[in-house]
C-alpha cells in the first residue's frame, strides 16, 4: 500500500506547485481587455497620453467621451483626475467608477 500513498502525495504536490504558479502569474499579469486586436491594460491609464483606443476600455467611456478628454487635454494637460468632471457626461458617478483607473501625469 505505501507506492500508492507515495504517488497520491506525488500528485497532490505537483497539483499544488501548479495552482500556485497560477496564482503568482495572474497576480503579476497586468488585468488587459481586447479593445479591437490591441490588448489595453486596465490598471492606469493617463489622461494626458491614452490613446482613444485605452479610454474607449474604460467604463462609461465612449467614442465621444473618449474625444472629448483628448480635446480637452489638448488645450491644457490634466493636473488631476478629478478634472475628468469638467467633461459634458462625466459626472460624480461615472467619476467614482473611473477614480481607480485614471491618473494625470
């Protein structure tokens, strides 16, 4: 009875060693969503460089929102993130859903 208990933990162990490969690796990938055939990370996208493309991967950003950060950071560059509210259709609550996403310079 002892090979089969020696190649039960054999199993178990190896199970173990490729769960925690797994947890190291999703915890060091960056979070990304295809936005087209470009993967967009998710974690900070900066309001002053993002292309159209990383914004429209926000939540509640569109194509016109997306166009009017880009207009607006033209004129003068984000200082904060809170400046998002000074866009039409951004708002208190679309700006809690972004405040974690977003950064400014």
């Amino acid at each position: 009875m002892r090979p089969v208990r020696s190649g039960l933990l054999w199993i178990v162990a190896i199970a173990l060693m490729l769960i925690g490969t797994s947890v190291a690796m999703a915890e060091s990938a960056p979070p990304a969503v295809l936005v087209g055939h470009k993967p967009v990370d998710l974690r900070l996208v900066d309001l002053n460089t993002a292309t159209a493309v990383e914004l429209e991967a926000l939540p509640g950003i569109g194509v016109k929102k997306a166009q009017a950060i880009i207009a607006f950071r033209e004129k003068r560059p984000f200082r904060r993130p809170t400046e998002l509210m000074r866009i039409k259709g951004i708002g208190p609550k679309l700006y809690l859903r972004l405040k974690d996403r977003v950064r400014a310079g």
